[in-house]
C-alpha cells in the first residue's frame, strides 16, 4: 500500500471543510449581529469597517515596499476618487497600482 492509497480524497476533504468552515464563519456572522442592537455607536463602526478592511489589505504591500508603494498608492486612489467619483473604482485601481509596484520591484 502507497502513501497515496492512505487517504485517496485527502484534497477533496481538506477543501470541503475549508468551504464549511467559511460558510459557518459568515453565517454565524449573520446570525450573532441578528442580536445586537443597532445603537448609533454600532452603526458608525459598521460604517467604518470597510475602510479598516481595505486598510489591512494595503498596509502589508505599503510595509514591505516602503514610502513609494505608499505614494503611489495614494496618488492612484485620490485621482481615481476625484474623477470617477467611485470609492470602490479608486481603491481597486490603488490596489491594482501597489500590485504592479510590487511585479515592478519597487
């Protein structure tokens, strides 16, 4: 018997649990704020929360590559933002621009 006989549908099982396991993360997400009051210091945090996600997505791009990915990040996201008008739009191109610092070597 291989070591691959062991466990044929190891993959398969590692991925479906990972799937399950996200599943229950976001529903049990859903379900815990269903008994939080909406109080107006909650509702301001839940405003504020996708700007600390973007946040943690850039941060580590900026800490690795520096001041410049920081600049060029910003520069990206403020001309976006102050043409298109679209936040989402400017912090997909601020993320594309850091991405391509980071192909670049910068």
């Amino acid at each position: 018997m291989s070591e691959h006989d062991v466990l044929p549908y190891a993959t398969f099982i590692a991925i479906a649990t990972m799937a399950a396991m996200t599943y229950l993360v976001r529903v049990g997400g859903f379900w815990m704020m269903g008994h939080v009051p909406i109080t107006p210091r909650v509702h301001r945090m839940l405003e504020a929360l996708p700007g600390s996600v973007v946040a943690a997505i850039i941060l580590p791009v900026v800490a690795k590559n520096g001041t410049p990915a920081l600049l060029a990040v910003l520069a990206v996201i403020a001309m976006m933002t102050l043409r298109r008008r679209n936040d989402f739009l400017a912090i997909a191109a601020g993320l594309a621009a850091a991405s391509l610092a980071r192909l670049a070597g910068l």
